[in-house]
C-alpha cells in the first residue's frame, strides 16, 4: 500500500510525527506501521527508558496523556506505543486535548484496530490540524488478496503461481496476518527466487492442492462430476479444514460471477477480467462454465446455493451431516 510506504519512507528520513492514529478494518497495516516504529525510532540503548507500550484495556486517556507528556531522558526523543486502543473506544474522544498540543519530543502511536473514528468529531479535525498522522487500513476484498500476495512476494525476491495464490486465499480468507504468517513460513523453507506452486503449498502449508475449493470450482464449471463428487467425498471425510458454509460462500461467488459474465456484451478476455474483477489466468474457466452452465441455469443454481447455505448453517436442515448436504448439492447443480 503506497499509504503505508510513504509513512514509513518518512519515518526513515527522520521525518515523525507527534501522534500516530492507526485505526480500521484490516489489522495487517496497523501492526506493520507500529511495528517498524516500535524497532526502528530508537537506538536498541535508548529503548529501555524512553519506549513505553501500554495496553488498552489496562490505562485510561488521562495516564496515555501523562506518559506521552513526559520529557526523554538521555535521548531526542520517547516513544510510546498504545496497543489494542480500541479498548477505549467510548472515552477515545478525550484524547483531543493531547492532539491539539502534544509533546513535540514524543512519539504517540495508536492502534486503534477493527474500529475508525468518527470524522466529523473533534479528535479526527485536531489530529489533521495539528500534524498528525491519521492512517486508516481498510479491508481488501477477496479479489485484490492474491495481487497484494503477488506484491509481498516480488518485494522478497519470489513468485507465486495463480492458482497457489488461488489457494491461499480461499483456505485462509482475507486476514493478511495469517496469510503473512504462511508466506514467511514458505520463505524459511524455499530459497529465494523460487516460484510458489500448489506442490509447495500442499507440502509445507497442508492445503490439498487436488482437494480445495479451487478444484471444485473448476470441476463443477467443466461439469466433472466424477471429480467434483471425489473432491465432496474428501470435504465430507475432513469437515474441519472444508467447512460447507465456505464452500457455499465460494459456488455462491463463483456463480454471481458467471451470471454477470452472461450479461456482459464485450466478451473480450481483459474486459472480462476487468468486469468481473478477477486474474486473467482464470477467465477461460468462466468461458468454459458459460458453456456448460446457460444463463437460466445460472440463474438456478445461484437460488439453490442461496437455499443451501441456510442448510449449512443449520437452520431447516434436521441436523443432516455436511457430507450428504453437499452430495444433494453437487446433484442439484449438475443435473
């Protein structure tokens, strides 16, 4: 995110700011910019009197306020770190009095996670007047995952194949610090240069690079029944690490996609990519499922997958097992 690389370009060129408000959805962010500063404001023999981490939960904006007022001793400089600051979301507003005069000699940062506030208050307008840095870290959706997988990885001299980007994304979601977490365990592992695949997912993460969503996906857009049912019978035999309510989520997505594909005029496979917001690579699967899956078709299959997903979160269902609810699924779509 260029937001964040400008913060840190400045941060390195000695350039800081009093107050560091990093707030929002997407936690991934906020512990980088927090994290860079916690290591890198002060030299390692400075830290032990001038760094101070606090903790939501434990401390008040009265005490944040008191220790970010106090002087450096033997240094340019303190840095105090407030982590989990959403803990003090209803008295967060208090912190105006501090922003509108901070302590020029300290480093204030804020983590303010999974929360934002509100714009139009007086503590945002102080923050901004007075020089502050104000960072919101917003959550990618599912579609830009794989690109900013692409992007981590070409900073540290890899690559990563679609589909294992693909594969990534679906086991482990949107959350950037889990999939971060994998991709350094990859890293340890894989020498630099290598380009990611699903082998190497499948061997050192444990996502079955035959057995996924992916596959099933493909298989039921290729209209395989006897690999999307091979594929099912695994999910019904390994039913935490396939849980139904993500496989609906994903058909429901896929299919979505596939009827917005069937209105489009220009078919073209970049225009494609672009409308329907997904990798170049995976178009000809929508070209293939288009094939097989006519737009009436579409239409009924994207009804029962809505039908089903009640299912799979329990409700009408009459406790039938995961593994028959998706056999009568694939049924339902593949007939």
């Amino acid at each position: 995110m260029d937001e964040v690389k400008q913060i840190v370009a400045d941060i390195k060129k000695g350039q800081l700011k009093p107050i560091y408000f990093l707030m929002g959805e997407e936690p991934y962010y906020i512990d980088a910019i927090s994290d860079y500063i916690e290591t890198h404001v002060l030299a390692e023999e400075e830290k032990g009197f001038n760094q101070m981490v606090l903790y939501g939960r434990d401390v008040s904006i009265d005490d944040i306020a008191s220790n970010a007022k106090r002087f450096p001793m033997m240094a340019e400089r303190q840095v105090v770190i407030v982590k989990e600051a959403q803990d003090l979301s209803r008295q967060i507003e208090k912190l105006v009095s501090y922003a509108e005069n901070p302590q020029p000699t300290t480093v204030l940062v804020i983590d303010y996670k999974y929360k934002k506030i509100d714009k139009r208050k007086a503590l945002y307008k102080a923050l901004k007047k007075h020089g502050s840095v104000v960072f919101e870290s917003k959550k990618l959706y599912e579609n830009q995952v794989s690109d900013w997988i692409r992007r981590v990885l070409s900073g540290k001299n890899y690559s990563i194949s679609p589909k294992a980007a693909q594969m990534l994304v679906e086991f482990l979601g949107t959350d950037l610090s889990k999939i971060n977490n994998e991709l350094e365990k990859l890293k340890i592992v894989l020498p630099e240069g290598t380009q990611i695949t699903p082998e190497h997912i499948e061997q050192n993460i444990g996502i079955s690079k035959d057995y996924n969503n992916f596959e099933l996906r493909k298989a039921i857009g290729e209209r395989d029944s006897l690999k999307a049912f091979k594929i099912i019978n695994y999910f019904a035999d390994n039913p935490k690490d396939n849980p139904m309510v993500m496989t609906v989520s994903l058909l429901f997505n896929f299919f979505s996609q596939l009827l917005h594909y069937h209105g489009l005029n220009d078919k073209n496979p970049r225009s494609v990519a672009s409308a329907l917001k997904i990798n170049p690579y995976f178009v000809n699967e929508y070209v293939t499922a288009a094939r097989n899956f006519p737009m009436r078709k579409v239409s009924q299959v994207v009804a029962t997958l809505r039908e089903f997903d009640v299912k799979s979160k329990g409700v009408n269902s009459n406790a039938v097992p995961q593994g028959d609810l998706l056999k009568e699924l694939m049924v339902r779509i593949l007939t």
